[in-house]
C-alpha cells in the first residue's frame, strides 16, 4: 500500500505471447522500488545488477534485492550469458542502464556527449526486444509512485551500428525527461 503503479497495462502488453522484453530504468529516485516492484508484477524477471567488491554486502544485497520469481544476474560474461538464454526463451530482464561506461558510445545525454553502454540496445535489436522505460517517484512521507511507460522496439534498419546508436539516443532522451 506504500506503492502506486502507473501503466502496469504497458508490462503485461510488452510480455504477452511469450515476447522478450528488457525493462530499463535508471539511479533516480528509488530504483530498488521500480525493480522489485516492477519484478512481482511479472510472470518471471531477472534483474542485472553490479555486484559489489565486498562479498558480505553483495549477500545482503541478494537477499534485499530479490523475491521468489526473481533471478539475480551480476554484470559480465558469466550474467551475459545468462540474459541472452532468457531473452532467447522469451523472458523478462530489468536494466538500470545509466552507469558511466569507459568502453561505451558516447550519446548525447544534456546536450553532452556520455559514454551510453550499449548492451540494452544490442540485446534488443538481436531478441526482437520490447524496451519498457520505468522509473519511480518518492511522494510524501515513506510512499512510491512507480511508472510503466509505453513499450517501444527499436527499429531494425540492417545497419547494427546506425540502430544501436538511435535506440540508445531515444533511451538518453528517455532518462533526461525523467530527470527534466
């Protein structure tokens, strides 16, 4: 009762038919709000996080971070591998997709250049992906407005480099209106 959910339609329309879908959010507001509640609303999700260098923060992140239908995939090869089997099978994964990459393409966030990872876009244009933006809002006192916008794909030309780079510029103009 501390959360409210807007376009909750936009999740179940994106993952009908047993279509891949990859949910992006990103660090504003309450993230951990948007993932957990945006993941018990799913049939099944996988959320991937950055696990910490610290191995007893990293389990009480698992155990914060996850509920029954959830799976954990920690960043790099090993949970790349994993996302790709669940995106292949049709499934559900959370992206918080704003973190600084040093190896990214540098797209336009704020009328500057930002090194934008380009994972969110490759795995979507390679799976046929639906890409949900979510985000979450702190309202008064301890209570959370989570929001589902509408679902978009992005478009396939047959130029990977060209469509990976307009897919991550709607996902940057995506994130600077939440932020605006």
């Amino acid at each position: 009762n501390r959360v409210e959910i807007q376009g909750l339609e936009h999740l179940a329309a994106a993952t009908e038919n047993g279509r891949p879908a990859i949910m992006y959010t990103a660090h504003i507001g309450s993230w951990e709000i948007t993932a957990v509640t945006v993941g018990s609303h799913a049939n099944t999700s996988a959320l991937v996080y950055r696990a910490p260098n610290n191995p007893l923060v990293e389990s009480l992140l698992r155990s914060t971070r996850g509920h029954a239908q959830t799976t954990l995939i920690p960043k790099g090869a090993g949970g790349a591998r994993t996302i790709m089997r669940i995106l292949k099978g049709g499934g559900f994964v959370q992206m918080a997709v704003d973190q600084k990459m040093n190896t990214g393409l540098p797209i336009s966030f704020m009328g500057r250049p930002a090194m934008t990872g380009d994972a969110v876009a490759r795995l979507a244009l390679r799976y046929g992906c639906a890409l949900i933006p979510a985000y979450s809002e702190r309202l008064d006192g301890c209570r959370f407005r989570v929001t589902i916008e509408p679902p978009w794909t992005p478009e396939d030309t047959g130029d990977r480099d060209a469509d990976v780079r307009s897919a991550l510029e709607r996902v940057n103009r995506t994130m600077e209106a939440w932020i605006k």
